[in-house]
C-alpha cells in the first residue's frame, strides 16, 4: 500500500500482479491496481483529470492524461471517499507508477493531488537497484 497526502486529499493505491492477464512467455505483465481517494479537508473538491506516469523496467516511459478516471469524474465532500480500480499492461516483470489528480473546489481552485508513486513487480521476481 502507498499513500500520499496533498491540501488534505489522501490517495492511497494498492498494486497486485494479475497472472490471469499476463503471459511471461511472450513479455506480457499485467497489474491491477486499486485506488482510494479521501477527502480529508473542509471543501468540497470534485476530481477533473488524471496524470499517470508509467516506467517500466528498461526505462520506457508512458505517459497518460484523461478526463476523470474510470468513466467518472467524483464529487468529494468533506470526509467523502472514491475508490476503483484500474490496470496496466507492461512488456517487462518489473516496473513502477506515478502521477496526479486534478481535482478543483467549489470556488473554482485548481490544484493537483500527488499519486504516490507505486511499485510493480512481479511476485518472486529478482529486482535490481541501479
């Protein structure tokens, strides 16, 4: 589990390996991962887009930014909470991810919401720290 917390909004993201969608043999990995967001603060914020960045274990950087996530662009009151999950697909068995939320208040202040960056191994995989 990794958690990071910006202007009083906790991101907490849980990663899990999906053997059921990865095929080793032909360079094909696949996490799943779940996320909660919790609005800690006293305003009321709504998320608006998402910025992940995604590197796997050759360097390979990908980026992606879209509106919301999952179809859904929520609405966070004071102590609300949002939570799914989502997946990645990566040619390597290691790898890690990063990135943020905007998400805007009810007086039309834009900040962005660290993702704390999160690991992606392969279960009994070998890491190397270069």
């Amino acid at each position: 589990m990794y958690r990071a917390t910006t202007r009083s909004v906790q991101v907490t993201v849980t990663p899990r390996f999906s053997p059921e969608r990865s095929d080793p043999e032909r360079s094909q990995f696949f996490w799943a991962y779940t996320v909660e967001i919790v609005n800690l603060g006293i305003d009321t914020v709504q998320l608006r887009s998402r910025h992940w960045i995604i590197t796997d274990a050759l360097g390979r950087v990908q980026e992606v930014r879209g509106a919301g996530v999952v179809g859904e662009q929520p609405v966070l009151p004071p102590g609300g909470h949002f939570e799914y999950t989502s997946g990645v697909p990566l040619q390597t068995a290691t790898g890690i991810m990063e990135g943020s939320y905007n998400l805007m208040t009810q007086s039309g202040e834009a900040f962005d919401a660290e993702v704390p960056a999160f690991s992606l191994d392969l279960p009994g995989a070998a890491r190397t720290l270069n």
